[in-house]
C-alpha cells in the first residue's frame, strides 16, 4: 500500500506527546526510536506500545541510543528513506525525546524530505515537587496535555556529495592496508571505481601520472580537508577525524 501516513518519534519519558500526535495524524504505521530495557525507561515505552495495540496501530520498534547523534540520523535516515520509497508520507515528532534526539531529527527530516512537527506542551504534570512524570501509578511524561500538532517550516539541507563519501570510504580502507605507502593504491581503486581515470604514465602502468596526483588532491584531498573529514598531523600525513568517521557511518551505505 502506498500513500500511508508514518509517524516516527522518540519515547524517552513521554507518553502525552508521543500518543496524541499519532492520533492526529490517523497513523497507519508508527516507528518508535526508543532505548532502555529497565525501568522507569520501559515502562513508558511499555504504555505507548500496549496503546498503539489496543487501537490497532502497527507499530515497529527501533531500539538504539537515542541521546547519540549518529545512531539516531543514520536510523531516522533509513526508515524515512524505506517509507517514502513506498510511497507514503513521512512525519517525524521532533519534540519528544532528549535534545540530540531533537536535533538529529530535524536535520534527517528536512534532508530527506519528511515533514516535522512538535506538539507544544498546554498542561504539565510537574506542578509541585511531589508529582513528577507518574499519576495515579501510570507513566505519562512532562506533559499531561499537549495542544495539536504544529508542523514545523523546513529549508532544504543538501546531503553530502556521494562520491565525496565514497571515495572516502575508499581512501580509509586502503590507507589502513597500506599505511605509508598507501596514494598508489588509492589512486588504484578509485580508477576501479569510476572515479579516476588516465592514473598512469604509460601502458606498463608502473609509475602513477603526475597529473593524476594532483587531480587527486584537487578532486580529494583538499575537499575532505577543508570539509573536516581528514586532517593533517605535524609529519604531514592525513588521518580521518571525528567529523570524517561520522560521514561514514551514517552516509556509506
């Protein structure tokens, strides 16, 4: 079926504002981002799912980390792109979970085109010291009432360039093999790859091309470089940085 409405949020210490936007939204699909097998975390997640099966909303799980950046946007990225290849209409709830839950949402959401909404907290169960996230012995959150949906305005966010990314990929696999001797390989398996070409002086193809070199470094090196994705130490070699293995995880694939 195709033209579905999916609902993806995340349950931390919510129930209010997961349950009520997936009904607003009349959701035939709910995926929820959610971490922890021990209490009180499961057992918010227990409510939100014992509801979504009483009202006879399919659910699936998705069960990683949801305060770490790159699990949450490598796995909002997968679910929104395996929805909207099927057709059907994405919302993503950005407003429910921790703050790089939040973060991370909204970047895939606008980066992969599905639409984001926080639903505004109307009454809070906090209202003195005594009652926190619990009434009358069930879980419900922050947020006793939240007010309808409001969808969020999006800008276009531009993924990162895939032949950056793979090529990437390539370069710290074949450095890690070869070490320091490593830009001949290199050069070798972007040309396997479509990526370069002319890498040779001559037909018995011993000798890398000198022009070849700098179309690498031009092409490659300096743009990962200047992008954060590798970094040059005090013996002028270039290693992948934080930035880099990030592209990687959540990008190469």
């Amino acid at each position: 079926m195709t033209n579905l409405r999916i609902v993806i949020c995340c349950v931390s210490f919510e129930t209010v504002k997961v349950l009520d936007p997936i009904k607003f939204y009349k959701a035939d699909r709910v995926h929820l981002i959610h971490s922890g097998k021990k209490s009180p975390y499961v057992d918010f997640f227990n409510h939100v799912t014992d509801v979504l099966d009483k009202t006879g909303v399919p659910w699936e799980g998705h069960d990683i980390y949801y305060a770490n950046f790159t699990d949450v946007m490598k796995t909002m990225r997968m679910i929104i792109r395996k929805e909207k290849v099927e057709g059907n209409h994405v919302y993503v709830n950005v407003g429910a979970g921790p703050q790089i839950y939040s973060s991370a949402a909204m970047i895939t959401s606008m980066m992969e085109g599905a639409i984001p909404f926080n639903a505004p907290t109307k009454e809070f169960t906090v209202k003195d010291h005594e009652k926190v996230f619990f009434q009358n012995g069930k879980p419900i959150g922050n947020a006793s009432k939240v007010k309808d949906p409001v969808e969020i305005p999006t800008f276009e966010v531009q993924p990162p360039d895939t032949n950056l990314i793979k090529a990437l990929s390539i370069w710290e696999v074949t450095t890690q093999k070869y070490k320091r001797f490593a830009t001949t390989e290199v050069l070798k398996e972007l040309e396997i790859a479509g990526m370069m070409d002319d890498i040779w002086e001559d037909d018995r193809r011993k000798k890398r091309s000198q022009s070849a070199l700098m179309r690498y470094r031009r092409n490659f090196l300096e743009k990962w470089e200047n992008l954060g994705w590798i970094e040059k130490n005090n013996r002028g070699r270039y290693s992948l940085t934080g930035q880099g293995k990030m592209m990687l995880d959540i990008f190469n694939n």
